[in-house]
C-alpha cells in the first residue's frame, strides 16, 4: 500500500476513534504508531514512535508553559482577582451591565498573569456570577460573560496556546506574545460592548447597582483611586513580563519565573500563602502541564507518521491548484477550524491541523505571526462553541444552579463580537504587528 494512501486511512481512523470518544492524544499516538509501523516496519516505526516525542518535548521554549500557569495560580492564592474585581466594579459598576463589564476587563487583567482560560472560567465563576446574580442579572449574561471571559487568556499574554503555535512553527515565541497583546485588548472591548447593548435591550436582565461600597457608604473618587492602588501588584507583574520579552531583557520562561516569583512574595507578604496553599499550587501546575505535554507527546507521533506519509505537502499541492482568491480560501480555512472546534480539544485541533495549514498558509503569502492570532481567536471560539465548549462545561460544573444550555445562550452573542475582530484582523493585518 502506498503511504499517502495510509495516510488517508489513518486521518479515517483517528476521526472515527474521536468521534467514539477516546481522547485525541491518545488517539493520534495508537493511529501514529500504528502508521509508522506500517509503512517503515516493525522496529523502525517503534524507534521512531519513542524517539520522536522526547526530541521535540526537550526544546527550552517549552518551559514557559508551566511557568506561566505557576504564575497563575499563585495569582489566585494572592486575591489578585478579587482586587481586579472590586477595582473595576467601583470604576465601571455604573454603566449599563456595569458588573459583566468589570467581570470582563478583571479577566483580561486576571488572564495577562494566568495563560489557562479554563483557570480563569473557574475562578470568576466563583468570585464575578454571585455578584451579578445578588444584584438581580439574569443567568444567561452572568455564566455567559465569564464563559466568554475565560477565552482572553487564551490570546492575551502569557499564553500556553500561543506558545505552543509558535514552538510547532518554529516562530518567535516573544513576538507572538507581544503580536496578541493589541489583538487581546480589542477583543476584551469588543466582549465589554456585549454586556452594555444586552442592559439597554433587555433592562430586567441587568438592573442598575448601588453605587456604595460593602459598609453601605456611598462610592467617592478616593474609593476608587485607592482600588486601583490595590492593582499595582499586577500591573507591575504584567509589565515586567510583557517590557522583559519586548526589550530582550528577558526570555519568555525567565519572565514567567520572574513573574511567579514576585507573586509569591506579594502573596506570602499579605499572608495569603499557606504551606499547604503553596503545595497545591505546585500539584495543579505539574497537573495542568502534564495534560498539556501528553497532548503534544500523543500528537506529534501521528504528526510525524503524517510527514512519512506525505499527506501534508500533498494537501499543500492540491490547494495550490484551486482557482480561487487567497481570501476565499484562508475563509475555508477558517471554517473548519469553527467546525472542528465543535468537536476538539484547542491544543489537539490545532497540533493536528497546522501541519497541513501552515504549508498552505505560508504558499498563499500570509505572515506566519498574524495567522497565528486569527488561529488562536478561532480556539477562543472552539472554547465557548456547542457541544464542546469546555469554558461553558466549566462554569455550569461550578454553578450547579446554572444548567449548560443557560451558559450556551449567553455566550451566543460573544460569537458576533469574535466574528468582528477576526473581520478586522484580515481587513488591516497592521493591528497584529503595531507593537
């Protein structure tokens, strides 16, 4: 049999294994071992199936993934969120959905030292929906907000998907960091406008809050100055991280250390870090990076049996020879990553996909750079799109009140604010290399 044509039938396989539901790693290493083996022979498929997942995992630049999702999580044990939170609802609290618009700018702040949209879903579905359900908003905008809020850190830096994106293209992990951040900021004021034309549309769906702090007096301009005050620890954090990786002082992972580090200090100084609060940290981060490297370990085995096959730069050829507009077919594209990411995991889709994508990508003359932000806006999507959506799986778990197909309305009209910015980024491409 000929290898591309056991390259077809391997992508049938691996397709028919998750659809069955076997995790997509898994999946890609049984479909890639049982390829590899195939076309090369018994041991030579077999060294090359064990070989091939410890020479690519062992590259420095993946050592800011769990560096960035330690930083995270000692920005939860050090109430940074809570702090974001307040300071935002004191200064923004007085808009139309004043309380999801603070739940979305105390996320991208929340989502600029974590990296994990699924960490910053969980956390604000604790500390943002009682708020909004207490001041009488509906539980469609309030899941749907944080749901949809939880996508930021997924293209705001520090970002694992990103890093990822660049370590399989072999692109600049510092200038796709800092390529997102204009990209990550229009998005949050894009999200802020959903909340504010929902309030004005349906008015019992977001009532006005009082304008008083807890001891029931009223909000005064010292209040909300001295709020901000109280955000100086992240912004000082996500400036060191983001001016060390501009300026060169710092590699990626040493700015996530130096990152982490110094919110450890704050934390342990406002004695908010417990012994016990700092093991737990360390377990999540080794857990959390653990699933992201068997990820990238499962599907670079099938990856590397796609290259043996041939399949990619067979793919790469026949588009080549459609009879279309660059345009039309970078949109194709992008409907099927809106399509697979109905289905798929973010890191699974897009290590599966880019191998045949990014050949495509560079033939038709996009900048590798701004394709990776337009690819990672498609994983936000994926992130809060039926019947996956692991963001809305995520909140509605930690709201038993909330039922999935409440969080699922409320994200549908973040959909069209996604929709507008991707619209952008093809329309002025400038956006993405402004800094």
């Amino acid at each position: 049999m000929e290898p591309l044509t056991i390259g077809l039938f391997g992508c049938g396989a691996l397709l028919v294994l998750v659809v069955l539901g076997l995790e997509v790693y898994i999946a890609g290493a049984l479909v890639g071992i049982g390829g590899l083996m195939a076309m090369r022979g018994w041991s030579v498929g077999a060294a090359i199936s064990g070989l091939t997942p410890h020479a690519e995992i062992i590259h420095y630049g993946l050592s800011v993934i769990p560096m960035f999702i330690l930083l995270g999580y000692f920005a939860q044990r050090a109430n940074i969120i809570g702090e974001a939170f307040h300071a935002f609802r004191l200064w923004l609290g007085w808009l139309p959905g004043g309380l999801a618009v603070a739940t979305i700018f105390s996320a991208a702040g929340f989502s600029a030292v974590s990296g994990s949209s699924t960490a910053t879903a969980a956390v604000f579905s604790r500390v943002a929906i009682p708020e909004m359900l207490k001041s009488g908003y509906s539980k469609s905008l309030a899941s749907g907000t944080v749901a949809a809020s939880g996508t930021l850190a997924a293209l705001i830096p520090p970002s694992a998907i990103l890093v990822l994106y660049a370590l399989i293209v072999e692109e600049s992990v510092g200038r796709l960091l800092i390529a997102a951040v204009v990209p990550g900021l229009l998005t949050a004021l894009a999200y802020a406008v959903v909340p504010i034309t929902w309030a004005v549309l349906y008015p019992n769906s977001s009532p006005p809050i009082k304008q008083i702090m807890p001891d029931g007096s009223p909000i005064n301009w010292g209040d909300r100055f001295l709020a901000i005050r109280g955000m100086a620890s992240i912004a000082g954090t996500v400036v060191l991280i983001l001016s060390g990786i501009y300026f060169g002082w710092m590699t990626p992972t040493e700015s996530g250390a130096v990152g982490a580090f110094l919110i450890l200090i704050i934390a342990i100084l406002r004695k908010q870090m417990t012994l016990q609060g700092f093991r737990e940290a360390l377990r999540e981060t080794v857990t959390v990076s653990v699933m992201i490297f068997s990820i990238v370990w499962g599907v670079i085995i099938f990856v590397r049996f796609l290259g043996y096959a041939g399949l990619p730069e067979e793919l790469s050829t026949w588009i080549s020879g459609i009879d279309a507009p660059r345009i039309v077919i970078l949109l194709g594209i992008l409907l099927i990553y809106l399509v697979l990411g109905m289905f798929m995991d973010a890191i699974g889709m897009m290590m599966l996909t880019l191998p045949f994508v990014y050949p495509t990508i560079i033939m038709l003359g996009y900048d590798p750079i701004w394709f990776g932000i337009v690819l990672v806006k498609m994983v936000e999507i994926g992130l809060m799109t039926p019947p996956i959506g692991m963001n809305c799986f995520i909140v509605s778990a930690a709201r038993d009140d909330i039922p999935l197909q409440t969080v699922f309305k409320g994200v549908t009209p973040f959909f069209l604010a996604d929709g507008i910015i991707i619209a952008l980024l093809i329309l002025m491409p400038d956006l993405v290399a402004l800094l």
